[in-house]
C-alpha cells in the first residue's frame, strides 16, 4: 500500500504530469473539410488540459486507415497545421498532449476508402459491427487481406504519422492497438488466418504491432511513445483464444523496446471489466515503465487500484466530455455535469465546448 494521491505531479519519462488523471481517448466525429480538425478542437481539448495528460481522439495515419466519418488524420500538411492550433492552445494551459494513431484495418466502408476500395485487413473476414458513414450507422465493408509487400508502408504510415505529430507540436503519440482496429485484428486469431510471417504463432501475429511500435520509438525517441491494448475486449467483433500468453507476450516486448507507457483496456471497453479471465496484474508486473489502467474507473476505484499499486495513470473517458474541469471537481468531491448523450458524435459546438464550469455556474 502507499500514501500516493491521484491528485499528485507524475514523471512520464521526461515529462512532469500535473496529476495521474488522464483524458482517454474519445472519437467525436466533428473533423472539418480534409479531415482538419474542427474550428472548435483547440478550444476543446484545452477546456480539459487540467488533465495530467490529454490524448486525443483516434487520429489516422493515411487515407485508406479512416474507418468513421469526420475523424481527423495527420498525414496532410493542412491536418499538421490543424493539430498545431490544438496543441498551442493545451500548451498555453500549461497542459500535455499525445495524439492517438489508428489504422482501422476492417472497421471501415468503400464510401470511406479511397476510390471506392474494400476495407484492408490481415484475412478477408467481415467484422460484425457498424460503423458510422454517410451520417448514420451502417454495416462495415468486406475486407480484402492485404498482401506480405504492402506491409512495410502500413508500418511507414505510422512512422510519419508519429513524425508529423511532433511537427504538430505533440508531446507524444499513442499507438491505437486496441478495439478491434488493425493492428489487434493482427494480434487476435479470430480476425487473423495468414500462413505467412504474420499469421498463425503468438510471435508472428504480434509482429504488425511491434514493428509499428519500434519504428515510431526510432523516429521521435521510445520516452514519446505510448501503447494501447485491450487484451479480451470483443470490440468491433474482434475474438482471441489465447489472450494471455499472447498479451504475456506483447508486453514483454513492449517493454523492451522501453517504450514510456503501456495504456490497457481492463475487460470490455466502455463495458464489464469481467467480461474474461485475465490477469491484468501480470502486465503489470512485466511492463517496466508507466501502466495507464482504462474502463470503468471512478475515483473510488481508481484510489483502491493507485494505493494497491496496480497502476500509475488512470484514464477518465465520458466524463470528460461533459465535465472539462474533471480533475478540480473529482478533488473537490463536486458534482459532474450530465452527459447528453446525442451529441456524442458529429456536430458542432453544442456537446462538444459548451458544458460549463464551475467557475461558469458561479459567475452566474
């Protein structure tokens, strides 16, 4: 047990957090003409800079790895200048930021793609989800596997992708290796049938996300680099047989490459943290730098899992959203606004800058 508080300054590799509290990160589908983000982002992003740590929406990392409409990317210049007004106006709050990098592999739709194309994936599965196109939930598209050569660019993608962002002026970049996106339809077997050097052992279908990973800790240094993972989350229709040696696995790997924090979905995302046996306190033990714990986490929660040491960081998700000064009103035991809940996803700024602080209801 320890006397740590989640209200205390945080070493993150050589960064100083203000607090433990971190904004997870939560697509909100309000990206602008290009795939820039929105007029309003900055503004929203340092309404929340109060958090130890911010890490953006799910920001992909070319073209063909855009899976929902109206999410940003940060493979144009334009989409680097529109970050650097995001990442200006969180710095100028005193605030840290690191964006969050995806390639949604078979969560897409042709009407998504460039010129029409079919969704890519490790094998030609469908996933048995939705995803949000042309304003309103719709089926995803059949995938089609993607050859062993075109594997080195979705590693590229990445690379650029992390490089840009430090262009954009981010703090770091958190590789998106969860919910049933690319890189973890690699990891799971139940996306992932190849009988190449990608597919088949829990060395082989770890191999996407780990090359990934080395080479953005290469180009923009392993203390910038962060990892997420939601080792038995079915999100996205996404299943594994062996969640725990293959994550065992993973980890060990991870944290050899030194990489400054593992961020770790706990059970379902944004659902039951049993959902599956799975010893979490095992990742734990193996990653040697920051543990991020994410889903389901309240104050009380995350102080038990903070005084027991089983994480350093802990993610707050939808409470952000509603509540932009999270971390004052969670010290002060203040209540939180309501979350309106048809706002989540595409608009402008009602639902997304316009809930109010406390400071607000007091000037009032």
């Amino acid at each position: 047990m320890t006397d740590k508080t989640l209200f205390e300054p945080y070493t993150l590799g050589s960064l100083t957090l203000a607090n433990r509290i971190v904004m997870a990160p939560l697509t909100r589908n309000r990206a602008g003409a290009g795939l820039v983000p929105s007029e309003h982002a900055a503004t929203y992003y340092s309404q929340r800079a109060s958090a130890g740590l911010l890490i953006t929406e799910a920001t992909q990392v070319s073209a063909q790895a855009q899976g929902y409409q109206d999410t940003p990317g940060l493979y144009t210049q334009a989409q680097i200048e529109g970050w650097r007004k995001v990442t200006d106006a969180v710095h100028a709050k005193g605030g840290r930021i690191f964006v969050q990098l995806w390639h949604v592999g078979r969560i897409s739709h042709i009407d998504l793609q460039p010129n029409g194309d079919a969704p890519v994936a490790p094998s030609a599965i469908r996933a048995q989800t939705k995803t949000f196109v042309n304003n309103g939930f719709a089926d995803v598209s059949e995938p089609r596997a993607l050859t062993l050569d075109e594997l080195p660019g979705i590693v590229d993608d990445f690379r650029q992708a992390a490089a840009n962002a430090i262009a954009a002026g981010f703090d770091g970049v958190e590789v998106h290796g969860a919910n049933g996106y690319l890189l973890e339809q690699f990891i799971k077997d139940g996306a992932n049938l190849r009988t190449d050097a990608y597919g088949g052992s829990i060395e082989n279908r770890a191999r996407l996300l780990l090359e990934v990973t080395a080479a953005i800790a290469k180009e923009i240094g392993a203390d910038r680099t962060g990892v997420r993972i939601s080792p038995v989350s079915p999100a996205n229709g996404i299943s594994c047989s062996d969640p725990q040696p293959q994550y065992d696995y993973i980890v060990d790997q991870l944290s050899a490459l030194g990489i400054v924090y593992l961020h770790v979905v706990e059970g379902a995302t944004g659902g039951p943290r049993d959902v599956a046996l799975f010893d979490f306190d095992a990742l734990r033990s193996r990653f040697q730098n920051t543990y991020l714990a994410n889903n389901g986490y309240d104050l009380e929660l995350a102080n038990a899992h903070l005084k027991a040491g089983k994480a350093d960081l802990f993610a707050f998700g939808r409470a952000f959203i509603s509540t932009p000064d999270l971390v004052e009103r969670l010290e002060n035991g203040a209540p939180l606004n309501a979350l309106d809940p048809t706002t989540l996803y595409g608009g402008g700024a009602k639902g997304y800058i316009d809930y109010p602080t406390l400071a607000d209801s007091s000037a009032q």
